[in-house]
C-alpha cells in the first residue's frame, strides 16, 4: 500500500524531482538583479530604462530557462525515471493559482509605492509570502521523498535572510540602490532592500536546485548504467 500510495503522489514531486525548477527560478531572479541595478544606476534616458531592452532581456532570459530546463529534461530526467503527465485540470489550477499570486504581488508592490512610505520592513513580508509559496510549492514534496526534507533549511533561510535584510540600517540598503533613476514612491533603502531580497531569494533557488539535481544524479540511474548492472553481477 506504501508502494501505491507514493506512486500516486509521485506527480505532486516530479515536477521538481530533478532541481529544475528552483534552478530556473533561481536564475531568473538573478538575471533581474542586475537589470534593475543598471536602471536605478543610470539615468532615466539611458537605454537601460527603455521598455524594449526589458522585453529583450526577459525574452532571452525565459530562452534561456525554456531551453536549459528541457535539455535537462531529455537528456537526464526523462531517460532515468521517465516522463510524468499531468492530468489536465491539474494543470489549468496550477496557472490560475500562479496568475493569482503573480497579481497579488504586483498589486501589493504598487500600493507599497503610491503610499510614499519607507518599505524595507515590508520586505520582509515579500519575503515571508515567497517563503509560503516554497512550501506550498516545493518544500510539501518531503512527503513524498525523505530526500526533499532538508529543504525546510531552505524555508527558514529565506525567512531569516529577509528579516535580516529588512533590519539593516537605511544607508547600507541604500548605498546599493542610490541613483538617479528610483521609482517614484520608493526611497533608495527600500529599492536596496528589495534589491537585496530578490539576490537572497535567487541565491538560496539555486543552491537549493544544484542540491536537489546533485542527489538525483546520485540516487538515479542512466539507461547504460542500469544495462550494464547484470552484466558485472554475473561476472561477480
């Protein structure tokens, strides 16, 4: 039955199975961290601060991650532990939740910046409610894989990073951040801040995916090692 049961859960972790997720995320957060350097650090006419360089960068960037993540996809996962399909309403709640969250974010940061108030503290909360997603979204795989448990380390990471971020004295978050070109409504320590929390989150993504794609490696087979098993058995 223990066998069942985890078969049944197993789509609930494949996802991620192989750190791909976390990797692609991970990179995409740092990918933004120095675009948003250069706009806060240039000023407002620069090219930096056009709207065509962001749809370029982010175009290459999702390239990028697209491409990356199914190489890995053919040429490691699949080949080993094979290919998992999701059923299709699984995957139509997954985008509704993600559009929902990814709105909810959006919204918050632009009441924070018509508010005209000091936001590094907020950033904590940023953090806290990305810090819920990953263990919404990843970190409840443990249940199905003892191998995924030590990601709570990760959870408390980005909880105890973000606090640490939103307690830095205003100047320091600042000095990262100060430019020409800060968002109007935002000071420069609370642009350093959140500057410094989407280098944290990123960090700590692909950290946390290297571990989770070094583990599969080492707890899954290829198709040639798995053919070449009987044959040094049998010679023993």
């Amino acid at each position: 039955m223990d066998r069942v049961e985890s078969l049944l859960k197993r789509p609930k972790a494949y996802g991620n199975i192989d750190g791909t997720g976390e990797l692609g995320m991970g990179f995409m957060c740092l990918a933004f961290a120095p675009l948003i350097w250069l706009q806060l650090h240039t000023p407002k006419d620069s090219i930096w601060n056009q709207k065509y360089v962001l749809f370029i960068w982010v175009g290459l960037m999702v390239a990028m991650i697209y491409f990356g993540t199914r190489a890995i996809k053919n040429h490691i996962t699949y080949p080993r532990t094979g290919f998992v399909a999701y059923r299709k309403q699984n995957r139509i709640w997954t985008a509704i939740v993600a559009s929902v969250v990814s709105a909810l974010s959006v919204v918050g940061l632009v009441l924070a910046a018509h508010s005209h108030r000091h936001i590094v503290m907020p950033v904590f909360f940023i953090g806290l409610f990305f810090a819920a997603g990953y263990v919404f979204g990843i970190a409840r795989s443990g249940g199905v894989n003892a191998l995924f448990r030590w990601k709570w380390v990760v959870v408390l990471a980005q909880v105890i990073g973000s606090l640490l971020i939103a307690l830095l004295p205003e100047d320091l978050s600042a000095a990262l951040a100060y430019g020409p070109s800060v968002p109007a409504g935002f000071s420069a320590s609370s642009a350093g801040a959140f500057l410094l929390w989407l280098i944290l989150y990123g960090t700590l993504l692909l950290i946390s995916g290297a571990i989770s794609f070094s583990l599969y490696l080492l707890h899954t087979q290829s198709p040639t090692e798995e053919a070449n098993e009987p044959a040094n058995a049998d010679v023993q």
